[in-house]
C-alpha cells in the first residue's frame, strides 16, 4: 500500500493570481483544467477574467473529484475544495487594454482584488497573464493615486508577472511606466505568436517551427482524447483551436519539480528559460532565451521554442497521471512522482548547492532516491550547459561535462563528474585573465519511475567552480571568433 506521507511534497507554496480571457480561445479552459490539478502545491490567491462563468463551469468538474485528487497527494499538500476557488473569481475591467485606465472607468472587482492580494503578505505574488493585463495595469495605477512613491514602489516590488506575449496595449505601458516590476514575456511584432518561446510547448505544427525536433505525439487531438479528455474534470478540456494550452507554461513555470527556480528565469523550467533584457537588473524584464537540444530526428536544434518542447514528454506523463489520480479514490490505481535526493539533500525540490576547484571531480549520489508506488527507477545525469553560457554559441564557451558510474551496475545512481581545468571554466573569455571564482555549472538528475505513464522528478546541483591559484590564464583576444582559434 503507497504510504501518502512518502508522496512528494513542497513546503513553501508560490502565491499565484491568474488573469484569463477565457472564452476567447478554447486554450484558457485546458489551462485551467491542468491547473487546478496542480492546485495543491499552490497557493491560489486569485481568478479573474472578463467571463467568470466559464471559469465557474471548470471549478464545478473539479468539485466532482476533488476527494479522489486529495487520495492522491501528501498530507501536506491536499486540494482545495471547489467553493475556494469559486470565491476567488471576479471580473476584470470590460474594455480593451488602456481604454480601462481612463479615470471615468470604476475599478473593476478583479484589479481591486489584486491590489488586495498585494497588500496582505510581504512575500511574491505570481500573476500569470493567459490574455490582456489591463487588470495589471488598472490596479497599478489605482494604487499609485492612493500610496507615497515608497509604498508604491514597495508594493509593485511584490510583483512577479509572466504573460503570454503582450495581448493588449498594457503590457507596454506597465513596463515602460514601471521598468523595476519583474516581468517575464516573450517580444515580438503584434500577433506573430509562432516568434514567442511559449508556443514551444505545442505549435510546432500549426507555426512550422524546429520541424523534426519536438515529438507531436503527446499534443496531438488523439493523445488528449485518450488520456486527458476523460472523466468529469477531463471532460471539461475542451477541443483545441489553433494550439493547445498557450498558457500553460506560466504555471509549468511555477511547478516545483527539481527542475527550475522561479527567481531564476535563466535556469529554465518546464515553462521555458528567460533572460534579463538588461544584464544591470535596473530593468527587471526577462525574455526569451535559447537552447540547443537533440530532436527526435538526432538533429541539434538551437531556439527559444526547444526550451519547453524539450520537456514535453515529462510534462504531459505528468499531466495525465493527474488525469488518473481524478478517476481513482484507491492510490494504487494510478502512479505518482518518484523522490530525488542527491548528497544527502532533502527530498524537495531544493537545489543542491557546491563549489569545487577546476579540475576536479566531484561525485553525485543519488541512492536514496526512491519511488512511493516502489516503481523501477532511471537515473539520467546532464550537464545543463545552456545556463552557464553568456552568449549564443553555448559550445565555444561551456565545456560538455560527461558524468561517468561509479557502480556500472546501477546506471545513474552514483557518478563522477570531472570539471573541466582552469584554462576552460575560470578564466575571463576576453582578457584571459585567471578569474578565482569561474563558470557556475548546473547538473541535473532526470529521475523516471516506471509506471504507467512514467512520471518524472529532478534534482539540479549547481556548481560554482574556483581557480585559487589562479592558473590557466592567457592572452586577451577582441572578439568571440578569436576565442574559437584558442587551442
């Protein structure tokens, strides 16, 4: 019998606030359908759009297997039930982008809502944009009227924004207006969504992106029929328009998994990888950034899309065991994440921190890993080396890091990384100078569980490499294509 407090479990819960168009396009209801399976490690602060009733529909399916969804998460971490949700959702203003900041326009319920949730906790509020953020953008400015710059300043601090591409004429003016918000979304020409990072996550047919790349399968209209559209939360996922689930990533993003770090957007997560427009930080927005992944077709492929397409078979195992977890009021009938732990880590999402001397080998040990379903376990080691680049061609800078087993007999479960020597990780890629604190590497475990479908937990260790001899300097050289003449 799967014991539930041995189910994963994450201690801190990101406060969250979603505003949605739904209605618009069918692809917010399949967002919210996902979401609110995922609603337990959350802390859902607020729902609004400019049609609530289609929201209300969805809360009621979930209402119908709530009691199954919480036979299936730790103690720690049980669902809401449906009449929470149901009291969080307000409209938002019922006009097009600015037209809601002119002064004869009343605040609507869901910007006032907002400003309530700002101002009731010190800690970050996640405002994941699926539409317009006129919401945003009418709060901040009511806000304003009534606060010192102080007050203000620290009360837009508390803002954490990832909108899916700007959707109205707000996004623009909050950022312009409020440059120290932080506020993650992909810039394009207007409505050429097939540019934007998110689209990774299933438009790869519908916008003829990294063809070869990403596997179709686990979006295609016949996967979701079989594995999602199924039950009454399932049966409440509408048929897709144009791509499924654009919105999705804000909230894969958020998912606390081993993979990704909120406060990190350059990590990368199952909702993409971000980089700050300005590397100061005085402008606090991220947009997207690149990675170079191996396609089904054995092919490389270098672009923002690869950064949540590369995770698609991960996240959609995922999200149809959550499917199952809302048929079955018996934990054995459905499978659940296995446990990472690395070093003696914890067993949350946690990051494992080290720092070691270039040149050196560390090793990983992954043996307490385990599985609550007492499923078979794959232990998969990368060197994530797109994160530790500062420019486009990841391989001129990062230094491949190949993990080798300690015990062949076991793959994964213990191995040895060897970093890279001075000369290649702890030196200024310009001036050659020797640098006492280099390249900082992230490693991470895949973990994999058997079960059907097989369902996936990280552990990312992240490492500082130092140079405290200095060694390995060189001459300097101007530009990036001297670097790639360096022996």
């Amino acid at each position: 019998m799967v014991n539930q407090s041995q189910l994963r479990v994450v201690r801190t819960k990101p406060r969250v606030f979603i505003v949605s168009d739904i209605s618009n396009e069918p692809d917010d209801a399949e967002s919210l359908v996902r979401y609110l399976l995922y609603s337990n490690e959350f802390d859902t602060r607020g729902l609004v759009a400019f049609h609530p009733e289609d929201m209300q529909k969805i809360v009621t399916a979930y209402s119908q297997v709530v009691d199954n969804l919480n036979r299936h998460a730790h103690p720690d971490n049980q669902y809401s039930p449906g009449d929470y949700f149901l009291g969080l959702i307000k409209s938002g203003p019922p006009m097009f982008g600015k037209e809601a900041l002119d002064p004869s326009v009343e605040l609507s319920e869901g910007s006032q809502l907002l400003i309530d949730r700002l101002e009731e906790s010190t800690d970050p509020l996640w405002v994941l944009c699926w539409g317009g953020t006129n919401v945003i953008a009418q709060a901040l400015q009511a806000a304003q009227q009534s606060m010192s710059v102080e007050d203000h300043k620290n009360f837009r601090s508390k803002l954490r924004i990832y909108a899916i591409s700007d959707q109205d004429d707000t996004g623009v003016w909050i950022r312009a207006n409020y440059p120290d918000i932080f506020y993650m979304n992909s810039i394009h020409g207007w409505n050429q969504y097939g540019l934007a990072l998110w689209t990774g996550i299933s438009g790869d047919k519908y916008y003829g992106f990294d063809k070869g790349g990403p596997d179709f399968t686990k979006v295609s209209a016949d996967w979701i029929r079989e594995h999602i559209q199924i039950g009454p939360l399932g049966q409440a996922y509408p048929d897709f328009m144009f791509i499924p689930e654009g919105d999705t990533p804000t909230f894969l993003y958020l998912i606390q998994n081993g993979l990704g770090s909120p406060e990190h957007p350059d990590w990368g997560s199952w909702g993409g990888r971000y980089l700050a427009t300005d590397p100061s930080a005085a402008v606090r927005h991220y947009n997207d950034a690149t990675d170079m992944v191996v396609g089904q077709n054995g092919e490389k492929f270098l672009s923002n899309h690869a950064t949540i397409w590369r995770w698609r078979d991960a996240f959609q195992n995922d999200f149809a065991a959550r499917i199952q977890w809302s048929l079955h009021d018996d934990i054995s009938k459905a499978n659940h994440a296995p446990i990472a732990i690395v070093n003696g880590s914890t067993p949350g999402p946690e990051p494992v921190f080290l720092e070691a001397e270039a040149g050196t080998s560390i090793d990983l040990d992954a043996l307490e890993s385990f599985d609550p379903d007492g499923d078979e376990l794959t232990f998969r080691w990368f060197h994530y080396k797109d994160v530790t680049a500062s420019q486009w061609n990841v391989d001129a800078e990062v230094v491949t890091v190949e993990f080798v087993d300690l015990e062949p007999a076991k793959p994964g479960r213990r191995v040895r990384a060897v970093l890279p020597p001075p000369e290649k990780c702890a030196v200024d890629m310009f001036t050659g100078k020797a640098q006492i604190k280099g390249q900082v590497m992230h490693f991470v475990l895949e973990l994999s569980d058997s079960g059907t479908p097989s369902m996936t937990t990280y552990k990312r260790v992240v490492v500082q490499t130092t140079n405290k001899e200095l060694k390995g300097g060189r001459k300097a050289v101007e530009s990036i294509a001297q670097v790639h003449t360096l022996e």
